[in-house]
C-alpha cells in the first residue's frame, strides 16, 4: 500500500520525475540520483511529505542496485532516514516502510537464520546477523512506532498523499493516515501468523465477546500485562479503533469492524464456554454470526454492501460441495441457503469488484462435479458396487469398454485430461443410464450404484453426465479386471514372490502363467512404459519367485 515502486507522477516535479525514469531506463543511476536529490531539497523547503518520502524511496532504490545484500542495506539506510527525521508525518510513514521490510526480509531469508542462537551472533546494526526472532521484534517495533503521533496523523487524509498511498477497497480517499497505518499493522500482524513467537506474559486471546457486538468487544478488559505482545496490541488497537471511528464515520467502523471479527476468527483461542456451546459454533461460524448481526443493525446503510460482500465470501469458505468428504454438517447447508440471494444481489452491485466476485461465485456453485470408486479387481458374472459422488449432475451415463493390454495400462499412466477422447469409438461390452436424486441442490452427494456382470477380461468404466459421451464435459474413468484370480505380492530386502490364488475360495492356483512387466521412463516420449521382463509359472503352493533386478516393487506389474 505504501511506498509503491510504480513511477508515479506527482503533480510538482513532474519533468524531473520523467527524467529521472528516463535516466533509470538507460542504466545511468548516478545522473538519476542527482535529479532525485534535487526533488528531495526543493520538497523539504515545501515540506511536501508526498514527495520527500517519494525521493527517499528512490534514493535507496538507486543505491540498491549496485550492492549486495541489498535487501539488508535497504532496510539500514531507512532505519538511517527515520532516526534523523524530525518531521512526525515522515517518521510514520518511514517507520510503517521498515516494518514491512523486517516482515518481508524475515519471510524471505528466514529459512537461513531459522536456528540461529541470538544471544551469541546478533551485532546490533547488523542484520545479516539478526536471529528470526530479533527480525520479527524489529518489524513489531517499527509497525508499532508507525502510530506514535495519533493527533498528528488524524489531520492527514490519504488524498493529501497520492504518489506513496495507492487506493483501493480498504483504503479510501477521506481515511486519515493514523486509520490506514492501524490497518496495515492488523493486516500485517494477520498474515505473519508462522512467525507470531509465545507470549511473554500468560496473555491469551479467550474473553468471551471476542467476535461479539461493537458494544460487547469494547467493554472487555484486556489487562494491564504484556502490552507489546502482539495479539494484546491488535486487541487493544481494535477497541481504540472501534471507538475513535464509531462517531465519525460509518464507512470506517465497518471496514475496521469487519477486520476484527477476521482476525479474533482466526486467533481467538477457546473461550469460557460450554462444550456444547464450543462444538455447535467454530470461529468460522462465529464470525458468520457477528457478521449476520452486524448486517441486521446496518442493513440501511449506505455501505451496507461492504458487509454483504464479506459474509458472502464467509458463506462460500464453508459450503458443503466436497465430492471427497459428503459427510455435511448443518451449518454447511445453511449457509448454501443464505449464500445464495447475496451471490444475486452483489451480480447487480455498482462496484465491478464485488460484481465479479460474485459472478465467480455462482459458477462455483453451479460447477458440475463426478467421480466414482470401484473394485480393481471382480468375479467374473458377478455384479459388483460402484460408489458415486457427484454434485450438479441430474444424469449420468456409464460406457464399460474391453481394452487391451496396452490400452489398460496406458489408460493408469497417462494422466493428461483428454485420456478419455481416444476411447469414443471403442465398442461398448455395457452402456446404461442412472437418474441420480437430489440433483438441483448444488449439494455433493453420494451413492452405490451396481456394475453389471462381465465376463473375463480388461475394462475400463466411463462415467460422463449426459447422455452423449462425444460431447461431454465431464468424464471420470476407471479402471476393472474382471477375473477367477487373484494374487499376493510381498518383498523382503529387495526379492520379490508373488502368490496367486482363487478369487471365491482363496486356495493356491499351480502352473498360473505369471508375466512380470517393469515401469521404465521414457525419455524420448516423456511418459512411462511398461516392459516385459519375463514370464514364470507357480509352484503347487500357487507361488512364483519374480527375477527382476529392481529393488523397488511399486516398479513391477504382474499379468
């Protein structure tokens, strides 16, 4: 949001900032940094905060490219800029840049320092000697810092500031600068949750009211220790908020509203309930319900929609249209129920980003959705189970084509999504229709359908919605063996026996033809083949010895 790298033109010193991207598209950063410093003196006799941070941040970038460790470089020199600013709205600003960078510099080159002792390498001043816990303490310091002079930046508004401040849905023209700062410190703080370390103090976030009403949350006393543990500080931050901006503008409550139900949704811990109270509502859930209510008392504000647009994207994080898992909770439906009028309603909004969302919305919720699991391996004359699970699918149809071994093996390995369209021509040994229930309720369901009896042979097993499988969208295949046989297969330090036996009865089979295949890489057609590598015949205890040189028995294939 701050300090963004686009070359954008302020309105002063406009022909000096197309030259000095001139000079920086021809390579030449010493002429460039002498029409930056140039900028930067003529602003700071105009104390035009817009441009002076606008030449900071080109001045190090200019000096950026030419170093090594850069990165670390960048983030001394503006530590530089804020100690020897006097000015309040600068240091603010600098300080929310530097808080960000120790962010980004730990997310980025964390890995190298991750067990790094502190107490016996860290140089202060250093920071390619910073432990993770020194960096994520020098950004909490800094976002914290960003906030030291409220008055001050109460009187700034983010159009006083149009080269450094990019506008967008969270930040407004009208917003004051201590808002967005405060913001950008509860986003930051949010998405930094892998490097969040243990309170200090016995602080936890598990007061009831948490994800509560306005009214509610500001009454909880949050206590008087560990006030620089980072979850108290948002804690606490939200409740100035809350309170600072209840009054003077509804836009700013809701937006800052709606990012503290976000964040108490994701940190709270367990709170003084009841278990009952516990399993019926999850944090998810308790945010939807904050949000339901906090829609209710504003439904007649004009930024009504803000709140809208953040239940219905609550509501579809938490939809039952898992085709893997149809198990459904009550919770999901109700949500699908409530989604599903607020999804239409923001298709109509005047504000194209909330328009598209919801768009994408209902295509996902009229996706279509297929798949089906069988047996491997069947009696032959015998019908046998399928389990469906499907979603938006009134009719399915099934083809079950005899393939050969190649094509068998070929149909497992290949796993590119038009594996299906080199079967349209192969002739059908069955082909049948289902009407599947529950179809129009954009629910994932499930059901066992029969698989008609078959005799000895290799299949595959075709499911496409519809009745037409050249024109299907939607195919999901599988393969059958259809077969009085079966074997075991074990491996003990790399040798390989395999047992084959009657399918019904389980006895041993003598004199079984067994040919062993290997998985080879194909480097030339980029895919897997299978190779013969021999055939063998059991012995009278139905086993066979397989003579492969390969150790790894998921390399090895029997037929």
């Amino acid at each position: 949001m701050l300090l963004t790298s686009n070359l954008m033109m302020a309105q002063s010193n406009e022909k000096l900032w197309k030259e000095v991207e001139k000079y920086m598209e021809e390579g030449k950063p010493a002429s460039a940094t002498e029409l930056v410093d140039e900028i930067y003196d003529r602003s700071r006799k105009e104390n035009d905060h817009d441009e002076i941070i606008k030449s900071l941040h080109y001045k190090n970038i200019l000096k950026a490219e030419l170093e090594e460790d850069f990165e670390a470089k960048s983030i001394a020199r503006y530590e530089g800029y804020f100690n020897q600013e006097s000015d309040l709205i600068i240091k603010a600003i600098l300080a929310n840049s530097l808080g960000k960078s120790y962010m980004n510099y730990l997310q980025n080159y964390g890995w190298r320092q991750q067990n790094r002792t502190s107490q016996l390498v860290e140089e202060d001043g250093d920071i390619l000697t910073y432990s993770n816990e020194k960096l994520l303490d020098k950004s909490s310091f800094y976002f914290m810092r960003s906030l030291d002079n409220k008055d001050a930046l109460q009187k700034v508004l983010a159009n006083d500031l149009p080269a450094i401040i990019n506008y967008s849905e969270q930040t407004q023209a009208n917003d004051d600068l201590y808002l967005i700062l405060a913001m950008d410190i509860v986003r930051n703080f949010q998405n930094s949750n892998n490097y969040i370390t243990a309170p200090k103090d016995e602080f936890k976030l598990n007061q009831i009211g948490l994800v509560g009403s306005i009214a509610e949350y500001l009454t909880i006393d949050f206590g008087n220790k560990d006030v620089f543990h980072l979850k108290k500080y948002v804690a606490t931050l939200f409740q100035d908020l809350l309170s600072e901006y209840g009054s003077r503008s509804e836009l700013s409550l809701i937006k800052v509203n709606i990012e503290r139900l976000r964040y108490m949704s994701t940190y709270a811990e367990e709170q003084n309930e009841s278990r009952e109270e516990q399993e019926e509502l999850d944090g998810q859930s308790k945010r939807i319900a904050a949000l339901e209510n906090f829609l209710a008392e504003k439904k007649d504000s004009k930024h009504a929609e803000l709140i809208e647009y953040e239940l219905m994207n609550s509501y579809m994080n938490n939809l039952p249209f898992n085709i893997h898992y149809v198990e459904k909770r009550q919770n999901q439906i109700d949500n699908l129920t409530k989604v599903l009028p607020l999804v239409d309603k923001l298709r109509k909004s005047d504000n194209n980003g909330y328009k598209g969302q919801a768009y994408d919305a209902r295509t996902y919720i009229n996706k279509k959705e297929l798949q089906f699991n069988n047996e491997l391996a069947i009696t032959p004359d015998k019908e046998a189970l399928m389990y469906v699970s499907y979603r938006n699918v009134s009719d399915v149809s099934f083809r079950i084509i005899g393939v050969d071994s190649e094509s068998y093996n070929e149909f497992q390995m290949d796993g590119g999504e038009f594996r299906f369209l080199r079967f349209q021509k192969f002739k059908a040994a069955a082909e049948w229709t289902e009407k599947l229930p529950q179809a129009d309720d954009h629910i994932a369901h499930s059901i066992e359908l029969v698989i008609p009896k078959l005799p000895i042979g290799q299949y595959l097993i075709l499911a496409y919605d519809g009745n037409s499988f050249n024109t299907s969208k939607l195919v999901h295949g599988s393969r059958l063996h259809v077969s009085n046989l079966s074997y075991h297969f074990m491996s003990v330090e790399g040798q390989h026996q395999l047992v084959v036996m009657d399918r019904e009865t389980g006895e041993p089979i003598a004199d079984a033809q067994v040919e062993t295949f290997i998985s080879d890489y194909n480097r030339t057609k980029r895919k897997s083949e299978l190779k013969s590598i021999g055939t063998d015949k059991t012995d009278q205890d139905g086993l066979v010895e397989i003579k492969s040189k390969s150790r790894n028995r998921n390399n090895l294939q029997f037929k």
